[in-house]
C-alpha cells in the first residue's frame, strides 16, 4: 500500500514547496493583478460569444404553391397631391388591378412634409359604390338619372381640377403606404397618375413632361423583416428638377424562411434591385409613373439560427485561462530576474 502511494505522488504533475522556501515579490503581486484582469476580462468575452447566436444559410428549390405575395410600401411624393395617385398593379397571371383599394392610405402633405389629411383608398371605393348604388324603388327613372350624373361628372371633372391645382400651387404632396397581397408570380406595380381621365389630366399638368414623380422611398419589402436584413431601396430618393420620366426598379425577389433558435420560422422574403430612368419630352404620349417590375427566383434561401455547443465553450475557456496563466507566469519570472540582476550589483558594491 506505501509502494502504491509512492507512485502516485511520483506522478504528480503540481509539486508544493513548503511555505518557508516561497518567495511573494512586489513585481509578482503586480503581475498577478494584471494576469487576473485579463483573465476575467477574457472569461466574459468568452461567456457573451458562447451565449450569442450565430446563422446558417441553406438553399434548396421553392416548392411553394397558392400563396400571395405581401409587399410592403412607404413612399413620399412631395410634389404630387392624393387626388391624383393611384396604385396600380398586374401580373402575369393576367390580373390588372387599377387604384387599388387593399391597405392602402394615402397622407396628404404640406409644402414642409407635414401631414394636413388622411385618405383610405378602400373607403374612397366604398363612398364610390354608395354614391352610384341604385334604389329598387326608383328604378323607372333610371334615365333620368343617368343624364343627371353624365351632368355632375362634368361638375365633378372640373371641381377636382381646380382642387388639385389649388394643392399643386400651396406645394402639397402626398405619402402613399400600406401592404398589396398579389399573386406569387412576376408582375408589376406602380403609383402614378394613370388613375385619371385622360382629358383632366391633360387639362391639370398641361402635358406629360410636367408630372413630376420626384418620390422617397421610405419603405418597401416583400414580407416581415428578420434580424440583419438589408433592403436595397430604403432611404432611396430619386428627387426631379427641370425635367420629368419614368422610373422603373427591376426586382429579383429571393424567398427566405428565417428560424429562429426557438424553432420558430419566419417566412419572409429578400430581394436585389436594379434602376433605370426613362426621360420624357414636351411632345411624348407617355405618362410618367414609378414602376416596380418584380420577378420570383425558383430557389429558397433557409437562414437558422444556431448556438455553439458548450464542449466548444469549455474548450476555448481552457485555453484562454490556461495560456493567460502561463503567459503571466513567464513574465513573473523574467520580471524577478531582471530585478535581480539590477540590484545584486549595488548589494555587492556595499558589502566592498
């Protein structure tokens, strides 16, 4: 049993001297402290690198099916009034929505960006259905009505047309935001003045190259943001002076599903953007518009979220607190000796 315990103390790797053979320095305190220091400071970038969560891109082919694409708009044109926006919308699938009327609000806006009015598209629709509805109980004067209102179009035509030049005049603009469910095909949409007869607009601008789309891009996406998303046209502005034309974002939307280290999942979308600007003349039939010509890409991108294991923690603790260790111990030592050296040199001179 006393061979045993032999041995095993012949393998100890952490000998002690006996308290009367150590020597504590000042240099050594000094190094100790630092040593410390770096040592906690180190643990707590360790733990906050442990603890924080890092992602995972994968991709694989879209299989989606019957689902609408939600787009996101938040734009200011500060030289166009309400009345004469409208948002529009097609798709390949042959759909065409004109003025469209889902979540939509339009913000009238002062000379200075202030908001003095609120409109909601689907509202205006509404007063429009109640306006033209017809009573089952005066159905034979029917023509007669019909005459009446040929009449107030007119009146009508003519009352917005001083309205929105008296708004163009005091420098009104307009915001245009809210969120399009469209179908999950390649489309387009755009906001422009392609709403109005083509007369009262004529009649309102004098001719297409004086439509000043100047617009700002506040907002647009196609879907809920995720944590480090990065959409291209946010902030954008595109501001006119002298001239006009037409706008056109060509979009490449990338579907994306983002799962959450809870398991969560997130579907969404990214996309890319490319712009070109189309000038219009004094002469040219074309109105100008700001369009968005958006495309689906056939693979979706997977982002997860991801946690380090706590073996890998554990792992680059050790490492870091073991090297710190040695590192501080190397210094004291050469720290002692250099002292030493200093002063052995002066305590001879004295004993001569």
């Amino acid at each position: 049993m006393g061979n045993f315990k032999q041995a095993l103390r012949s393998i100890d790797a952490f000998p002690r001297a006996e308290d009367h053979l150590l020597q504590k320095t000042k240099s050594g305190a000094f190094v100790s402290i630092v040593g410390l220091v770096i040592m906690a400071t180190l643990f707590v970038h360790e733990l906050t690198y442990y603890l924080s969560t890092y992602t995972v891109h994968q991709m694989s082919v879209d299989l989606k099916r019957g689902e609408t694409l939600p787009i996101h708009i938040n734009m200011t044109f500060p030289s166009l009034p309400c009345d004469v926006l409208s948002v529009d919308a097609i798709d390949m699938s042959g759909k065409h929505e004109v003025d469209l009327d889902t979540n939509i609000w339009k913000l009238r806006l002062n000379h200075n960006g202030q908001i003095i009015g609120t409109e909601y598209l689907n509202d205006l629709v509404e007063k429009g259905h109640v306006a033209h509805g017809h009573d089952d109980h005066n159905d034979h004067h029917n023509e007669s009505d019909h005459k009446v209102k040929l009449h107030n179009l007119d009146d009508e035509a003519e009352e917005m047309i001083k309205k929105v030049k008296h708004a163009m005049a005091n420098g009104e603009g307009c915001r245009v935001y809210g969120v399009l469910d469209v179908q999950r095909v390649a489309g387009n949409f755009h906001i422009s003045v392609h709403g109005l007869n083509i007369f009262v607009a004529q009649m309102i601008f004098e001719g297409s190259s004086h439509v000043n789309v100047s617009h700002i891009i506040h907002d647009l996406s196609f879907g809920p943001k995720y944590p480090g998303i990065e959409n291209p046209l946010d902030g954008t502005s595109r501001i006119l002076h002298g001239s006009s034309g037409t706008f056109k974002y060509y979009i490449k939307i990338v579907p994306t599903e983002y799962k959450y280290i809870s398991k969560e999942v997130l579907p969404t979308n990214q996309f890319s953007v490319t712009e070109y600007f189309s000038p219009i003349h004094e002469h040219d039939r074309a109105w100008p518009a700001v369009y968005f010509l958006y495309d689906l890409s056939p693979i979706t991108v997977t982002i997860k979220e991801e946690r380090r294991s706590f073996l890998h923690f554990i792992t680059r603790l050790c490492a870091v607190l073991g090297g710190t260790f040695a590192l501080t111990g190397m210094l004291d030592r050469w720290m002692y000796r250099l002292v030493e050296a200093l002063t052995k040199p002066n305590s001879r001179s004295m004993v001569r």
